[in-house]
C-alpha cells in the first residue's frame, strides 16, 4: 500500500502532466482530500497556471478544504 506521501506525490504527477482536464480535476480533488503542504503548493500552481476552468475551480476548492481543515484545527486547539 502506498504512504500518503506516495499517494500525494502521484496525485500532483497526474495534476501537473495528465492531457485530460477531467482527470486533472480529479486529482486535484484527491489532493484536496489528502492535504498537506506538497498539496497545498501543487494546487495554487494548478490555481494560477492551468488553462482549463474545470481544473481551477477544481484546484480553488480543494486549497478551500485544505485551508479550513487548517482553520478548523486551529479554533479546535484553542
């Protein structure tokens, strides 16, 4: 089974270099899931510089989840 820092790893592979917007948006929502800060770079790059609309608004909402996630910790541990 592959450790979260694989499973990241070939999530941005397939984000930075798939053909298919629809599978870029995939991962970019599976990055969104699995968190981090490898994720968090890899999707505000997607954010700013891929030419489909599908994978931005895929990449904004995963940065969202993985920012409130941050948020939610932090109001949890106060």
């Amino acid at each position: 089974m592959a450790t979260h820092k694989e499973l990241v790893a070939e999530l941005i592979n397939v984000l930075n270099s798939d053909g298919s917007s629809e599978v870029r948006a995939g991962a970019a929502k599976g990055l969104g899931a699995a968190g981090g800060a490898d994720a968090l770079r890899a999707l505000r790059a997607a954010l700013k510089h891929d030419s489909k609309i599908l994978v931005r608004a895929a990449s904004a909402e995963a940065v969202g989840l993985i920012l409130g996630r941050g948020n939610l910790q932090d109001m949890m541990d106060q």
